[in-house]
C-alpha cells in the first residue's frame, strides 16, 4: 500500500496538470457553412464547437460561401474573431467583446447588441449594419475603414475611441457620450 500511493500521488498530479494544460492551449475555431447555420450548429465548427465565451488564447474564424451566421446565443470574445461571411447578431441576443479583437471583412447586421468593452477592439474593414431594434455599444476601440450603416431605429452608443479612415457612414442618428476631461 505504500508503494502504490506515491504512484497514485505522481498520476494524479500528472492527470491534473494535463487538464489544466489542455485549457491552456491556442484553438482556432472555424465556423464553415455553405449554407449558414446557427451559432449553435455544432455541425458547423472545426475542430469542435467553441461555446459561447472564447477565451483570451482562442480564435474564431467565420467563413462559408452563402448564407449567414446567426448568433442566436449571447456570445463573448475574450480572443480573436475574424468574420470573413456575414454574420448576424439575432434580435434580443449580445456578442460582447471583452478584452478581445473582432474584426469584420464581411458583413455583420447587428439586429441584437454589439457590445465592445473597455479593452475590447471592432475593426470593421467591411460592412457593418446597424438595424431596427439594433445597439452597438462602444466603450472600447472602434476601428472603420469600411461602411458603418445606421438604418431606422439603429443605435450606435459611442462611449469611447471611434476611427474612420476612408469609411462611409450613412443614414440615422449616432449618439455620442462624452465622459472624462
């Protein structure tokens, strides 16, 4: 019995630190659709589904060749996202960026909340599309070198840094908060 405990000590310690390490490594993620798809169709994720929080280490990569992504979960990016085929932020739902990166080279309709944190950065180098019943949030870094389109009923709530480098912005109305000094 002696013996076997020190054994038992080494495997458990191994176990835990492989677990722990397996949380810690980089994954990319790619959602891959021909036709669209929920977030949620884990049929359409390589290598797996990602979740709903992708953390600081990972990448979220949306691609496909027709059709739209729905976010039809709330969703936090604590990473990486690159949009490289539409994506929609379904009504009553949030994609919040949180620390991360998200940057669009497609086009993204926001019919939910759009979100960007403090520490979070939205590069939109494609088409943003601020709907009916639509917020985009920003307390954070927002980045356009693209087209920002503000349609009836849209919101954009900009709390913080906003760059436009050879953009075009259109239609309704942008509230702008002016906090600090």
């Amino acid at each position: 019995m002696q013996l076997i405990r020190p054994i038992l000590l080494r495997l458990l310690l191994f176990s835990c630190a492989f677990v722990l390490s397996q949380g810690l490594s980089a994954t990319t993620f790619t959602f891959n659709a021909v036709l669209g798809g929920a977030w949620t169709d884990v049929t359409k994720w390589t290598p797996g589904y990602p979740g709903t929080t992708i953390g600081a280490a990972h990448e979220v990569v949306i691609s496909g060749t027709f059709g739209i992504c729905n976010v039809n979960v709330n969703v936090t990016i604590e990473g990486t996202m690159t949009t490289n085929f539409a994506l929609q932020v379904n009504s009553g739902k949030t994609l919040t960026i949180d620390g991360g990166t998200f940057t669009n080279n497609s086009n993204v309709d926001i019919d939910g909340d759009l979100n960007i944190l403090s520490d979070g950065t939205y590069n939109n180098d494609g088409n943003t599309d601020i709907n009916s019943g639509g917020l985009l949030t920003n307390g954070g870094t927002f980045n356009s070198s693209g087209t920002l389109g503000l349609n009836s009923g849209g919101v954009f709530q900009l709390d913080s840094i906003f760059t436009i480098t050879s953009s075009t912005l259109s239609n309704d109305t942008i509230n702008i908060n002016v906090t600090g000094t």
